[in-house]
C-alpha cells in the first residue's frame, strides 16, 4: 500500500472508515427501497466499484486514468476511421479496375462516387450538426483560450463529425483533403467527457479544469493520427494555446505516448506492419545524408516553399472572401450544401480522371501512396535512362505513366493541386488541411531534389554518394506544412513519421525560413483566415488584420456595470443580485455613492444564506454573514483590450473588476469579452 507522505496515518484510518461508512450507507439505502429493482446485487456492484475507486486512488490519482484513457481510445477510433476508409477505397478502386475496356463507365465510376459521398457527407453534416463541418482548429483555439462554446463539444457532434469525417476521407485524392484537423476536434470532445467523468468521480476532490483535458486531447489527437506523441505536444503547445502551462507537459506526453503505442499496436495485430514503425518507413542512406554544401540548397528550399505559401494563402483568403460576398455561394452554401459539395467533387474527379488530366497527377494514388512514392530515396532522373532499373521502381513508373517525364507530372501536379485544394478548402463537411498540403510540400521538394541530382549526375563524386531527393521531399513537406500553419511542429512530424533523424537539421532550416517569409507583413496562417472568415472571438487571429485592437483601451468598450452589492446589502438586495446575474462573483462596493472597491462575495454564499432567510427572519448585512474576499487582479480603463484577453487567459479567470482610483467602474467576463470581440470582428 502506498502511504502518501503528506497525510497520517489517522488521517488515512479516518479516510478508510468513511469510505465504508459511505458504502453501507448507499447498501442500506439500496436494500431499503422496496421498488429499486435488483436491490441486492446493484448494492454489491456499488460497493466493489466504491473499493475499486479506493484501491486505484492509491496508485495515483484518478485524472490519470483518464489521460491513459483517453490515447486508447482516441488511438482506437483513429484505427476503426482508417480500416472503415480503407475498405471503402479499396472497393471504389476495385469497382474501377472491373469496368476497364469501357472508358464512359469507368469515368461515371471515377466521377460520381466521390460526388455522392462528398454530398452524404455534407448534407449529414448539415442536418444533424451544422457545427461538425470544417477543420474544428480555429474553434479549438477560440476555446482554449477561455471563450466558451459548447456546441462544439457535443455528442451530437462528435457523432456526426466522425461518420462524416469518413465520407470525406473515402473521397480518396480526388478531393484532396486529409484527417488531422477534425481528429483533433474529435479527440477534445472525447477529452471533454472524461473530464466531466473524472470530475464525478473525484466529487469531493479538487476539480481539475475542463481546459486541462481539452489540451491534452489536442495532443492525443494528432499522436493518435500518425503513432507520433512528441509532434503532438508540440503542436499542442504552439496552435491550440496562448499561454502553455507547464504542468501539461506530463499529463501530455504521457496520453500521447498511450495513444501512439496504442494506434501502432494496432497496425501491427491488423497485419499492416511487423513491428511498431514509423509510419513512412524510408531507407534514406546513413553514411553520408546530405553533402555540406547542400544546406544552402536546403536554405534556399526553405524560401521557395515560403514564396509559394504566400500565393498559397492570398488565394485562400481570398476564395473565403469569395464565398462569403457572391450571393451565389452564399444560397449555396446556406441552403443546398449537399448539391454543392457534390457539384464541386463531380468538377474536381472530373480533372483527375486517369485517362485525361489525371494521368498527369498520379491520381489513382492514395494520399498515403502519394507521400510514400515522393519520399522514395531513389533517383527518378538516372533511373529513367535505365530501363532495367525503371522496370522495378514502381513510383517512376506511377509519376511516368502518360509516357512524358516524370518533370512534367511533378510540374502538373503543382500547378493543379494549388487552385484545386483552395477550392476544395470551401467544401462544407468535415475534413483536414495538414496532410494535403504536406504532401504538396513533399511534391514542391522532389521537384528540386530531382534537379538538383540531374545537374550533379555527371561528377565522380556523385556517383559515389548520390544526391538523395527523398530528403528533400521530406524537407519540403515539413517547410511548407510549416509555413501554412505558422508553426515548426511539421518539422518534427516529418521526422517522427519517416524516422529519419539524419536530416533534423536541413529540415529544421527549411522550416524556419518558410515560416520567416509566410509571417513576414504579419500575414494570418491559414486557420487565423478561417477565424477571420467566421468571425470567431479569438484575439491573435484578429490582431492580424485589426492593427488598433491592442491598443484600443478597455473603457471605450465596456459596458454598464450590471449589478452589484454594497457592505450594507440586506437579504432583498441580496436576492435581487441573485436573480437578476448569474455570475459566480458579484463585486462589492462600499456603497453606491462612493464605489470604492472591496472585493467580491460568491453567489454560493449568497444562496446558503437567503435559503436560511426562508426559515429565519434574519435581517443582517452582507458584511455579517458572507466573506468578502479581495481580488488578486484588477484592471484599469486604460489597459487594452489584448491586456485584458491575456490576464483572463493566463491565470484562468473568470471574472476581472475594472477600477478607476479604487472606484468600480465595471466588469469583464468571457461572454463579455466574447461580445466586444465579436463586435470588433465585424468592423473587419
């Protein structure tokens, strides 16, 4: 039995004893209730649970049941969506394959599936939980950071986001999209109710916030997608939160550490792997990775994959812009979501149809094909004079397959993807952006690696130890990965996928200059555009494109002071407080006249001791019967609204007293501030 150091051992006894004072009472009450049916057995279930709950408690405490939980079974949803996604690719391409010598048949098998899912998908989501659709991130982020929106944590949504989250998945690379964003949102939801079930079950312990769980589920979410748990922190440090508190680091890597060996065991029980491996498994060469001189030619991938991000992102905002001011779109997208997600599919499959443009963009690959074959660490350019070679390297053959050079497929395939996943960013069902434009990143890096080994095929020095592509494709994937989302977690993720630790360096150079070049001119990341577009209440994202916000003053947006208490509030005062607010701190005041300051009471009080009024004709001031306790913070008129935003974010505060010379001026909650943000957003 582990003792903890802090309590005696009569502190432990006493613990025990009531811990079996408890369970013969729920016995007792059980047995006594003649219409409970079941009695005695539902009395024995309790009292084994109540042991079980005592016997686990001394291990350790019960919030980590539920972080080892939650990566299980985030790890085994995130296994059953790929294995329901991969049965249902492998039946389209199956169905496709079957209909070969009939060109028209197999076209409407190309075209219209991918059409008729893309509308399941988006009318399911439309009209079961409209809040299921999208990336779920920039929400994530908007609740993170203190606003509260629970609609976004429903079960209803969680429901609707997973199947439809499949729909979209099976789509393939037609539509282009991926899986990490929604997974994400599907993990926090998952991570929310646990909270609420630790939070029963440690009823008369300290609660463990709710922000707590959300964060760690964040970190899951992504562990859970790729078997990478260190990624996963990190990309729960940098996206999901403003200020990262430090004690999330254990809770962190230890729920994604179980939820990465969780989804990599299962790879392997499925037959999918021997062992548990890097998901991309590479063979890149040890001896000699990369030249010296090469770094500049990393630095300068680096800079290309920035350039590119930012004509990237400026269509981006721009197509959202689009959507939200064409009256077409927006009776589209308002009330046919269906037709116009499945018109979009049908004019996206129509382009990757292998036998016309498609056979150009190597589009009867799978997304994970289409990484797998751009990291091959082989050369494509010496290989195609080689017809021995060629025969047995399948990805030359796949990028090669219309009989042109591989050049020219890559260039395709850059030029086509761009406009296409902007377009396929508008869709209105759930669906993910990460892997799409890693992969992008992946095909922008071979192009250059493939280059690069052309012009150095002729030196004896190459011939030796040849230029790798390969790496340059995992450099240009983390890059631009990066500089997409404004973060360096990709950086990471590409190492912990493909296991390639030789190359943490260049990659991690090309991340940084890709993020140096897309952040240049404060431009928002692609999930600061999309919090823009939807008007979220989230302070970083708008500061993006609203320069005065962090300087405008709080007093300027604050409104009249609701309610308030003085020292000498008698029981009717006290009850008109009560019902007309419904906060949880109630500022009180010297008196009205002079306003002075003199903290807050708690409406739990306030409720205990108008309860013993109903019973008692108690006539005693708020000073007698209720604590007034003094407020640790307490803003002035003049500090701005992103001051304000960062002290109610950094220490987790639901209410903060603005005071001008001791006197009470006002009160900011989070709904408060979610309106003056929301109010803001649309000035933008």
């Amino acid at each position: 039995v582990t003792i903890e150091p802090h309590k005696t051992f009569s502190e432990i006894n006493n613990c025990d004893q009531e811990n079996q004072l408890a369970a013969s009472h729920n016995t007792s009450l059980l047995l006594g209730d003649p219409w409970t049916p079941c009695r005695r057995s539902r009395a024995t279930v309790k009292e084994w649970l109540l042991k079980l709950r005592c016997c686990l408690g001394t291990v350790c405490g019960m919030e980590w049941y539920c972080y080892a939980a939650l990566g299980i079974l985030t790890a085994i949803l995130s296994f059953l969506m790929d294995l329901s996604v991969t049965k249902l690719l492998r039946a389209h391409q199956w169905l496709y394959m079957q209909l070969e010598g009939n060109s028209l048949l197999q076209f409407f098998c190309w075209t219209l599936y991918p059409a008729c899912i893309c509308a399941v998908s988006s009318s399911f989501s439309h009209n079961i939980c409209p809040f299921s659709t999208g990336s779920g991130i920039p929400e994530l982020r908007t609740m993170l950071a203190g606003i509260e929106m629970p609609q976004y944590l429903s079960l209803t949504n969680m429901f609707t986001k997973y199947l439809g989250l499949i729909c979209t998945l099976s789509a393939g690379s037609t539509v282009y999209l991926g899986k990490v964003g929604p997974f994400v949102h599907l993990s926090t939801m998952v991570g929310a109710y646990l909270s609420n079930l630790c939070n029963l079950i440690q009823a008369n312990e300290k609660e463990k916030t709710a922000g707590e769980m959300l964060v760690v589920a964040a970190a899951v979410g992504v562990a859970s997608c790729f078997g990478a748990p260190i990624t996963g922190v990190l990309f729960s440090v940098e996206l999901m939160c403003s200020h990262f508190t430090v004690r999330h680091y254990c809770p962190c890597f230890f729920s994604a550490a179980c939820g990465a060996l969780t989804f990599r065991l299962f790879s392997v029980w499925s037959g999918d792997t021997e062992t548990t491996q890097a998901l991309f498994k590479t063979n890149f060469p040890n001896a000699l990775p990369f030249y010296p001189l090469e770094i500049l030619l990393f630095a300068f991938l680096g800079l290309l994959c920035g350039a590119v991000c930012c004509c990237y992102l400026f269509c981006h905002r721009w197509i959202l812009q689009f959507t939200k001011t064409n009256p077409i779109f927006i009776k589209m997208l308002t009330t046919e979501k269906g037709l116009y997600s499945g018109m979009v599919a049908f004019f996206l499959a129509c382009l990757t149809f292998p036998h016309s443009v498609g056979q150009y963009m190597v589009s009867q690959y799978t997304m994970k094909q289409l990484l797998t074959s751009l990291l091959d660490n082989r050369q494509w350019s010496s290989q195609s004079h080689n017809a021995s070679v060629q025969l047995g390297s399948e990805p030359l053959l796949e990028w090669s397959s219309s009989g042109s050079p591989f050049y020219l497929s890559l260039v395709v395939f850059l030029l086509m993807k761009m406009w296409m996943l902007v377009l396929a960013c508008t869709l209105p069902l759930p669906a993910g952006y990460v892997m799409p434009v890693f992969i992008y990143g992946a095909a922008l890096g071979r192009l250059l690696g493939e280059g690069v080994a052309g012009l150095t095929s002729g030196h004896q020095w190459a011939s030796i130890n040849p230029v790798n592509p390969g790496g340059y494709a995992l450099a240009g994937a983390a890059a631009f990965c990066g500089a997409v989302t404004h973060t360096l977690s990709p950086a990471l993720m590409a190492i912990e996928l493909t296991g390639q630790f030789s190359h943490a360096v260049p990659i991690l150079l090309a991340t940084l200059l890709a993020n140096a070049v897309s952040r240049s001119g404060d431009r928002p990341s692609f999930y600061d555009a999309i919090s823009i577009s939807k008007r979220l209440p989230h302070l970083p994202s708008l500061m993006k494109v609203y320069p005065r916000l962090p300087s405008t003053p709080i007093g300027q947006v604050l409104g009249a002071l609701s309610v308030q208490l003085k020292k000498a509030a008698g029981p009717v005062e006290m009850q008109h407080a009560v019902n007309t607010s419904t906060a949880t701190q109630i500022p009180v005041v010297d008196s009205h006249e002079s306003q002075i300051i003199l903290g807050v009471v708690l409406r739990s009080e306030l409720l205990m001791f108008l309860r013993h009024c109903k019973t008692e004709a108690l006539e005693k001031h708020l000073d007698e019967v209720c604590c007034i306790y003094p407020t640790s913070v307490m803003l002035s008129p003049h500090n701005t609204i992103q001051e304000a935003y960062s002290f109610m974010s950094l220490i987790g505060a639901q209410t903060l007293l603005v005071a001008d010379r001791g006197r009470l001026i006002g009160v900011i909650t989070w709904p408060q501030m979610k309106r003056i943000l929301e109010d803001l957003a649309k000035e933008i």
